[in-house]
C-alpha cells in the first residue's frame, strides 16, 4: 500500500478554508463541477470530476475548522479502486494569518497507478498550461476543453 | 507521458497491463485470456502499449514475449502526486480569493 502526502500554505483563515472542502456550492469552485457532499460521519462525498469521472466515497471523521476524512474511489464497474477503497484525509492547521493544509491519500494500491491515469489523463494537459505560466481555466470535460 | 495516458485510457490494455505486471507471458497466453477478443486486436494492444513504453517485447525463437515496464509506470505515479498538488493549488486560488473579499468588508 502506497501513499501521498501533499502540502500548501494558503493565505487565509481555517473559517474560510473551511467551506470550500465541506459546502458542495463551494467545493465545485476548486475541484469537480457537480459535487454532493454530507460532512458528517457516514455522509456522502461524491465529486464528478471534468464533467465524467465520478468519484465516490463517505466522510469518516469531521472536526470542524480542522479536518476532514472521506474515503475516495472511482464509481465505475470494475474499477479496481472502489468508491470506499481508499482514504483521503485533509487537515487544517492555522499559522499567523496563514492556514498550512495537508492532504493524506491512503491505501493506495502500489499498481494502481495506471487505473488514476485514466481518470486523471485530463488534468496532464492542465498542467501543462500551468507549468507554461498559463491559466487552465475552469474544470471541463476534455472534449469541451479543447 | 501522453502516449501512456491515452495507453491506458483502454479496459483492456489496462487488464492486459495487470496481467504483464508479476511477470513476462508470450502474445499467446495474453490473448488466451481474453475469451471475446481476437488475437489481431490484442497484437494491436501490445503495439500500442509497447509504443507507449508501458510494456517490453523481447523475442524467443518464435514467440513475442511481453513483461510490464514499471519504470514507466512509475512516472505515473509522479502525475498523481501532480494531480493533487494542482487540486490544492486551485483551493489556495479560491480560498485567497474569498478571505480577500472578507477583509474588504
């Protein structure tokens, strides 16, 4: 089993942090474009991702301002990473005015990767855009994306 | 990196990927495994994950045998860890932007 750590500091407060991981209107503003979301224990937590992947799973642990556990998978019939297969844990941990935020992906099967590829074949072009400087505008499906 | 992407858009590169992954197997006994698909679309498979560097082909007599090239693989894994890090990106861009907002009010 595999995992992946990642980590940002954001100019901004855990209050305002907050909604953006727990508010589906406010999630879609940075990752998916329709996303329902129940931030409470056994809540859902499904984001479909450029307008065809579905990801899948349910909150696990929710501390308001701190921290959020979901599990994550790809809702697709026989798609050897099911929604609940894996965990995703997101911390908030206030600094001054700043807010360092740590992503946690668990259990990730060490040959899955080729499964993510598919899924997320779409943000290799996006970032390609960032890495030039350019702005990869908003989350879409690839064919609509150009 | 995009040939390996657009490789392993294909269910069936895919499995044939997972069956190439614990060890190297002849053309012969991939395409057996697959009961609904004939041996020219699998030879057209292995063609295109060999072009993808996913897999390698190496001959023996008669027989192409083929072994995943999990090297390649793991460059995928460096995308996921970009898959992520963009994600959190895009938060800090919202989020910066809201507190912004906040203040001004």
């Amino acid at each position: 089993m595999a995992e992946l750590v990642r980590e940002i500091m954001i100019d901004a407060t855990p209050e305002t942090i907050w909604p953006f991981l727990t508010d589906p209107d406010k999630h879609v503003e940075w990752e998916g474009t329709v996303a329902e979301i129940d931030p409470r224990p056994g809540g859902v937590y499904r984001v479909l991702v450029a307008g065809e992947f579905q990801s899948g799973g349910e909150f696990v642990e929710v501390v308001p301002m701190e921290k959020v556990v979901f599990t994550f998978g790809w809702d697709q019939e026989g798609h050897p990473i099911q929604p609940g297969s894996t965990t995703v844990e997101i911390t908030l941990h206030p600094e001054g005015d700043k807010t360092r935020v740590r992503l946690v992906h668990r259990g990730l099967p060490d040959d899955a990767v080729e499964q993510h590829g598919h899924g997320w074949g779409h943000y290799l072009g996006r970032l390609a855009v960032r890495a030039a400087g350019g702005d990869p505008g908003p989350d879409r499906r690839p064919e609509e994306a150009g | 990196m995009y040939a390996a992407l657009k490789a392993l858009a294909e269910p069936r590169r895919r499995e044939i990927l997972r069956l190439v992954w614990a060890g190297e197997l002849p053309a012969t006994d991939i395409a057996d495994h697959f009961a609904d698909v004939t041996r020219s679309a699998i030879s057209q498979h292995l063609s295109v994950l060999k072009e993808a560097g996913l897999v390698t082909e190496r001959r023996d007599g008669t027989r192409r045998l083929y072994r995943a090239e999990r090297d390649e693989m793991k460059k995928l894994r460096r995308f996921l860890d970009e898959y992520w890090t963009i994600g959190l990106e895009r938060l800090r861009d919202v989020a910066e932007s809201a507190q912004r907002e906040k203040e001004k009010h």
